[in-house]
C-alpha cells in the first residue's frame, strides 16, 4: 500500500503545470483591432435615407463616393466626419476593405458596411 502514497503528489503535480499552461496561453491572446460593430442580418433589404448617409462603392476596378469616382488619397479628405455607407462586394479581397474602413475610421467617419453577393458594379 505504500505505492498509493505517492500518487496525490503527482496529481498535484500535473494539476500544477496544466494551470500555468492555460494561464500562459491566456495571456498570448493580445490583438490589437479596428473596433467594428458587426450586426446579424437575414437575407432582404433595408431602407436607407440617401440624404442622411453619402454612398461609398467599392469593385475590383474602382472607388466611387457619393456618385463620382474617387482615389484613396482623396476619400480621407472627402469622408471626414461623414456619415457613411460602405458597399463592397462579396468576392473583393478583404485587405482592400480593411485598408478603406481605416482611412474612414483616419477621417472619423461613421461607417455602415453593406455586401453584395452578387458579382456586379455597385454604381
């Protein structure tokens, strides 16, 4: 019976060592984000009040804002402190959308994110 001695220390032991793992893996967990609100939304369609939100369309090939085409240099500028619906589509690389929800959130603008599935120009 003197085996059985033996066996709570090292339960003790291995309890022990599993915390400091999960404490250690705890604090590896630090990123650093853009805040985004992120709603769930069914399939349909929203009413939006054009004369509120300015329009900010984003394809492969260009950039328009509120109907004229535009470059990224120009959009800080033109977005500042606007209230902004942002449509880009589905299949766009998601670099090119983070890069322009930063420099609207640079100009301290409002930003809704709104996606097309749908392969076509979002004019």
């Amino acid at each position: 019976m003197k085996s059985q001695n033996y066996i709570l220390p090292l339960c003790d032991l291995v309890f022990l060592c599993l915390g400091g793992v999960l404490a250690a893996m705890t604090q590896m967990e630090i990123v650093n984000a853009l805040p985004v609100e992120v709603t769930q939304v069914g399939k349909g369609s929203a009413v939006v009040r054009h004369d509120k939100f300015k329009i900010l369309s984003l394809t492969d090939n260009q950039m328009v804002f509120d109907g004229q085409s535009i470059s990224e240099q120009q959009l800080t500028e033109a977005a500042a402190n606007q209230k902004i619906v942002l449509r880009v589509q589905k299949a766009l690389p998601t670099e090119r959308t983070v890069r322009i929800i930063a420099l609207l959130a640079k100009a301290n603008a409002q930003v809704s994110i709104e996606v097309n599935e749908i392969n076509e120009s979002l004019n």
